[in-house]
C-alpha cells in the first residue's frame, strides 16, 4: 500500500513538471510570435519619423497661438500697475506670463524630449529585464538534463542566453543611436560635445535639464527665423511688424524665464540634496572610524575597512556632484546675465525706434545671441576617471531624484 502511494505520488509530481515546463514553453513560443507579430505590423504601418524641418514647421503652428498672446500679456504687464488692492497688477500678470510661458517650452520640445526620454527609459528597462532573464536561464541550466524530449536541455538553456545576450547587443545599439542623435543636437546648437561627455550628461541628474534647454534654444532659433520672414514680407504694415515683434520679446523673455528654472532647481532641490549626502557619508565615516577602534577581531576589522573605503567614495564622489552643479548653474547665470542684457537693449529699441526695418535688424542679430549663449549655458562635462566613479554618479543620481 506504502509502494502504491510513493508510486502514485512520484507520478504525480512528474506530471506537475511535465505540464509546468509544457505551459512555460507555450508561454515562451506565444510570447515569441505575439512579438514577431507587433514588430511585423510597426515596419508596415508605422509612418516614417518627420524630418527637422517639418517638425520646425510643425511646432511653429502649434505655439503661434500662444506667442500672440504671450505678446498681449507682456503689453498687459507694461501698462499694469506695481500693486493694487482692484484690479489686476504686475504680478497678476506676471502669473499668467508664467503659466501661459510653461505651455508654449511643452509645444516647442514635448515630442522631441518625449520620444528621447521614452525610448531611453524603454530600452534600458528591456536590456535589465533581459539580464534578468539570463541569470534565471543560468540558474534553471544546473539541474536541466542533456538530452530530453520534454523539459529544457543545457544547450537550449545555453541558446537562450546566447539570443538574449544578442538582443541586449541589439538594444544597446539603439541607446547608441540616441545619443549619436542628442550629439548632432548638439552641434546644431554651436556645442560639440564627445561620446563620453553625452554618457557624462545622461548620467547627471540635471542631464534632462540641460537637454530640454538646449532644444528649446535651437527651435527657438528656427522660430526666430520664421519671424523674421513674416516681418520682412510686412515691412510696411508697421502694426504687423509691431506684433511679429511682441512675439519676439515674447521668446526673449522665455529664455531668461527657462534659465532661471535651471538656475532655481540647483539651488533649491539639488544642492540641499547633494550636501545631506555629503553630511550623511562624513558622518557615516565617523561612526565607522570609531567602531574600527573598538574592533579587536582581524577579519571585522577589515571588513569596517571595506566599508570605509566604499562610504569615503561616496563622499568623494558626492563633492564632485556638487561642484559640478554649482559651475554649471553658474554657467547658466552668467549665459542669463547675456540674455537679460540682451533683452534690456531689446525693450529699449522698440520703445525708441518703432519702424520696422530697425527693428528687422535687430532681431536678425538676436540670432548670434542664441548660439553665444548655448555654447555657454551647457557645463562642463569632464568625462569619469574611472569606472566606480561612474557607478556611484549613477547611484546619486538616483537618489537625488
């Protein structure tokens, strides 16, 4: 009876495998073919990505809208008193310059920093997944038999990871591209800038910030254009002219405000962050100390030294991060000093001259201010010495997030 229970039992739990890894190779085949399917349809349906131009042109209709009212709001704001207790004063209007200025930097790169962000995010999620994957195939290739009709052999274990590590290959390929792309925006801007400074920029927690910058300057140049031309095309319509020419004022404001957004988020969100690190690993680093004092045991000892060594860089690294930040915020205040001088003239020349060809000409040169002032607002990325410092810049990233 005792037999006839093992045996049935036995049966059983072979059963069990048998159907599990049966239902894990379904899975694994439908999943398969359900991928091959959506790529097979993305290649014949999906429409060909726009060209610089047409996107330029794409967004020059979707915030014409909002840099006509940008221009009223900014007359409202000339003529709105300082303070008052009715009505609506400076800061009332300022408040909806503000908002109405968040909506049109949405228009000018929301596509642009979407499609990066997203593709970036996607991709390095696939290739973790993918490394995940490959340590479970290792795992699940120790107890796997050579030869069976039934459950997973150690060479089609040892294919698996073959092919996942191929498509990780893959996957990496397509990161490389997209910075290859953030390069040649770039250089479109006047900014040469490395394979390794674009690593240094991707791993920095201001990385999205510099980048949403340096996008919004190079469509603001192309809009800039588009100005210009309608300006000259109404040279004699001094009320047209006037208008194209609020909505330039309208863009000029917009870099110092886009600026000082950088400039407020070091000082307020990342350096308080980056200097309690600092003060968490010095402080670490003591009690640390301390405890090796205490320690008379050889191995612990050591091993307090490990994690000394691991918390001081930290700490190194954690003082780089802050230096690093505080010379790029000042290169985005002394690119804001440039940009407010530059709109300091920009005011005063329309109050003084209101004819429009001067007026052409000054905006016309208003486009060297563009390029002078995103070579200087993009910091200096100094590519890691080495690779832990690379990992740990990485690691505060984040949690400065």
């Amino acid at each position: 009876m005792k037999k006839g229970t093992l045996l049935l039992l036995l049966i059983t739990s072979l059963q069990a495998d048998w159907k599990s890894d049966m239902l894990e190779k379904s899975n694994e085949i439908y999943n398969e073919t359900k991928n091959k399917t959506i790529l097979l349809y993305k290649e014949n349906v999906e429409t060909q990505p726009l060209t610089k131009e047409e996107r330029m042109d794409k967004v020059w209709d979707k915030i014409y809208p909002d840099l006509e009212e940008g221009a009223k709001n900014i007359d409202k704001l000339n003529n709105a008193p300082d303070s008052t207790w009715i009505g609506t004063d400076k800061e009332d209007v300022q408040k909806d310059i503000n908002q109405l200025f968040e909506m049109i930097v949405n228009g000018l790169i929301e596509d642009d920093l979407l499609i990066y962000k997203t593709k970036m995010e996607k991709l390095k999620k696939e290739i973790s997944s993918n490394k995940a994957n490959i340590l479970k195939y290792r795992e699940k290739r120790v107890g796997a038999p050579k030869r069976s009709a039934i459950y997973t052999t150690k060479s089609e274990y040892d294919t698996k990871i073959e092919e996942t590590k191929n498509e990780n290959g893959i996957l990496e390929n397509e990161i490389r591209i997209i910075k290859e792309d953030l390069k040649k925006n770039f250089e479109e801007i006047g900014v040469n800038l490395s394979a390794a400074q674009i690593d240094v920029l991707l791993t920095r927690v201001d990385g999205d910030d510099i980048i949403q910058i340096s996008l919004v300057m190079e469509t603001l140049k192309h809009i800039t254009k588009q100005i210009l031309v309608l300006m000259k095309a109404s040279k004699e319509e001094l009320t047209q002219a006037k208008k194209y020419y609020g909505m330039h004022q309208v863009l000029l404001e917009l870099v110092v405000y886009i600026q000082q957004k950088y400039i407020d988020k070091c000082n307020n969100v990342y350096l308080p962050k980056i200097d309690k690190m600092i003060s968490d690993s010095a402080e670490m680093m003591v009690n640390t100390n301390r405890l090796k004092a205490q320690e008379e045991d050889a191995r612990r000892r050591s091993i307090y030294n490990n994690n000394l060594d691991a918390q001081m860089l930290t700490n190194k690294a954690a003082k780089l991060y802050k230096n690093d930040i505080i010379s790029s915020r000042n290169n985005m205040m002394q690119a804001q000093k440039i940009s407010k001088e530059n709109l300091k003239l920009s005011k005063n020349t329309y109050a003084t001259v209101m004819l429009s060809a001067d007026l052409f000409d000054l905006i016309n040169e208003s486009q060297s201010m563009f390029e002078e002032v995103s070579k200087i607002q993009v910091p200096n990325l100094v590519p890691f010495e080495n690779i832990q410092l690379e990992q740990k810049y990485k690691e505060l990233t984040e949690k400065l997030r």
